[in-house]
C-alpha cells in the first residue's frame, strides 16, 4: 500500500492551497477531489477583498472579473447607504478559473492532484487533511463536528443596466438573520440570499418580484445555484490524531458574510505547512491550531460577535443603527478597513456610539 506524507480529500481552493504549502516543504502530497472538474460546480458569488486575495495568490485578469470600489447597503424599509472607498477595496473573481490557477500552481510545487476520486480506506498517509468543504461526511468518522451553516440560494440574471463596480446588500425580512446580495460579473449578475429562517429560493423568488432596491426588473434568468453558507466560525477542535480539517470543513469563513476564500486560503497555508513538518517528523500537528489561533482568533471571536449581533437585531434597530452610522461617518470609515480581517473594523464599530445598539440584542441573544 502507497503511504503518502499528506493526503488532502477536497481539491476546493483550502485543498489546493494547503497541497502547494505542503509540497513545498519537500511532503509527499496526494490531493483527492471527488468532482471530475477542478472547481465545478461553481456556487461561490465571487466576491473578495484585493488585499486579501494577494495574500493568497497574486491576482490575474484571468479570473478577476471586475473591480469593486464600494458598496450600496439598504435598510429594512429601503433606505439606500452608499460606502465608498478612496481606492479599489475588493474585487469579483470567476471561481472555476480561480480554482484551475490554484490547481496549476499546486501541481508546480510538486502535489499529485487526482479528480473523480472519492476518499476511500485504501487511500493511506502520514497526515490527512479534510478540506471536503461544508457536507461533514469524513469530518464526522473522523469525530470533529460540523460547521455551522444555512442554506443559501442564488441566480446568474441578464439585466439591461447595472453598476459595475459597486456591490448591493438588501437586509431586512427578505433574508432573516442575514442578508441579500447584488455581485456584477462581467455582463451579468450574480443575485442570492441565506437566511436562518424560511426556504432561500422561495425568498429569493419573492424579493425580485417585490423588491424594486436591486433594479432588477425584466431581468432574464441565466441559471440557478443553491448551497450552504458557514457562519460559525472555526471549529472548537480542528486537529485530532494525525487528521485536521481546513476551509470550509473546519468553519474558516467569515461569519460576518459567509465569505471562505481569502480567511479559508490563508489558514490552509498555515495547515499545509503544519501538515508537511508533522508528516516529516518535525513538529507535531497540534501546531496548525496553535498558528491560527495565534494569527486569526481574535479576528474570528470578534467576527462572531458582530454577527451575533446583527442576527438578533429586530428591523427597526438595524434602521436606527444604519442611520446613525451613516451620519456619524462610520460607515465611510469601515471603507478603509480590511474587508477580510474584520476584527477591527467591528472594533471600532463598538467603540463608537452604537454600541448603544448592539447591546439589546445581544443580551436578547443570550436569554
């Protein structure tokens, strides 16, 4: 039987990521992913931060499909807050080319890379690395939980007229406990929702015959994707025995908007080179733990806390809430914040005065 240093079940961008990390450090690296096709099918809305996308991988007009300098957030009953930044904050990438670059790459670093394979008992390694995404099917043989998620749907439309470089946020009843979302790519849009509470399709179908905020009107529907999205945060436990999980497996997302790309690509760098030094007897694997917490845990506690908070706020707080911070200037300066390591941003929400605001709901959470 062929024993492989590291063997990483999921080729998403967590699996490929940590597979190019690893092999890096001279590991013997096998990447197993079950679809025939590197990232297909495609359910991610494409939406990341440009700094943190450079800390992944360097951007390429190859799978960048525009630039976004800000963004449009409307209120429950529709007022419309626009958050503007001086230069280009994030921008909308094509997830099946953005997936094929970080295949090529781990291939150049020397991973084995296998597609059409599910993980089986006959696959043997050193370490092995979960990166299955959100299903939770080995994560659970393995005895690590399962991520936190709701469902999510969302729909590519042609439209006559859209903004190009600015993102919209619909919040309110349309999307309970979370929100909606407009993301252009390229010659269309990109138009979902998730939600705690209620079936996300049949929302979504609701809110683009009433709601007239998204400008959406005789659009054409191109094609229709459903999934989940993480909002938990990290796993308690994210390393046990010689396995550990990754990405969406082990809630690398950022709770705030369920975004994985950037949060989930940079601590699967940490766990691809854990991963090698403990397949090579150089350290033990419990140090990917002990490197995300270190680099990343306060950033996802604070995270968490901020989505506590919004969850629980009923429609006429998170009214009140958005007006002050538009006329404190508040929103204009979360502009100029990393949109990926929001710790700080939700910082200085809180030392601000709507603070008065948070507190309500979350001791309305707690109780």
């Amino acid at each position: 039987m062929d024993l492989r240093d590291v063997l990483i079940v999921g080729g998403g961008p967590a699996g490929l990521i940590a597979g190019a990390e690893a092999a890096k450090s001279r590991a013997d690296v096998l990447i197993v992913e079950e679809d025939p096709e590197i990232g297909e099918p495609d359910h991610c809305a494409g939406f990341v931060s440009a700094k943190g996308l450079e800390k992944v991988i360097e951007p390429s007009q190859n799978f960048v499909l525009g630039w976004i300098r800000g963004a449009r957030i409307f209120s429950p009953a529709g007022k419309a807050y626009e958050v503007m930044a001086e230069e280009t904050k994030a921008c909308v990438i094509d997830r099946v080319k953005f997936d094929k670059e970080l295949l090529r790459k781990a291939e150049a670093c020397g991973a084995e890379v296998v597609t059409g394979r599910a993980y089986t008992s006959g696959l043997e390694a050193k370490v092995l690395v979960d990166a299955e995404g959100s299903k939770g099917r080995l994560a659970k043989s393995l005895g690590f939980e399962v991520p936190k998620s709701i469902p999510a749907a969302q729909m590519d439309l042609e439209v006559a007229d859209f903004d190009r470089d600015i993102v919209e946020l619909q919040t309110g009843e349309c999307a309970p406990g979370f929100f909606a979302w407009k993301v252009p790519r390229g010659d269309h849009v990109r138009v979902g929702l998730a939600c705690y509470r209620g079936v996300p399709l049949d929302l979504l179908k609701s809110m683009l015959e009433k709601n007239s905020n998204f400008n959406l009107k005789n659009a054409k529907i191109i094609r229709q994707l459903f999934g989940k999205v993480v909002i938990g945060g990290p796993l308690r436990r994210t390393v046990r025995g010689n396995a550990m999980v990754i990405g969406d497996a082990g809630g690398f997302v950022k709770p705030t908007t369920g975004g994985g790309v950037v949060m989930g690509g940079l601590t699967a760098k940490l766990a691809g080179a854990a991963a090698a030094e403990a397949a090579l007897n150089r350290a033990p694997l419990s140090a990917f733990e002990k490197a995300w917490k270190s680099k990343y845990g306060s950033d996802f506690r604070t995270m968490k806390l901020a989505t506590r908070i919004f969850r629980n706020m009923k429609a006429d707080e998170l009214e009140h809430a958005l007006k002050v911070s538009h006329e404190a200037g508040i929103l204009g300066l979360l502009a100029g914040y990393d949109l990926d390591l929001q710790g700080a941003a939700v910082n200085r929400v809180l030392e601000s005065r709507l603070i008065r605001f948070a507190m309500l709901p979350f001791l309305r959470s707690l109780f």
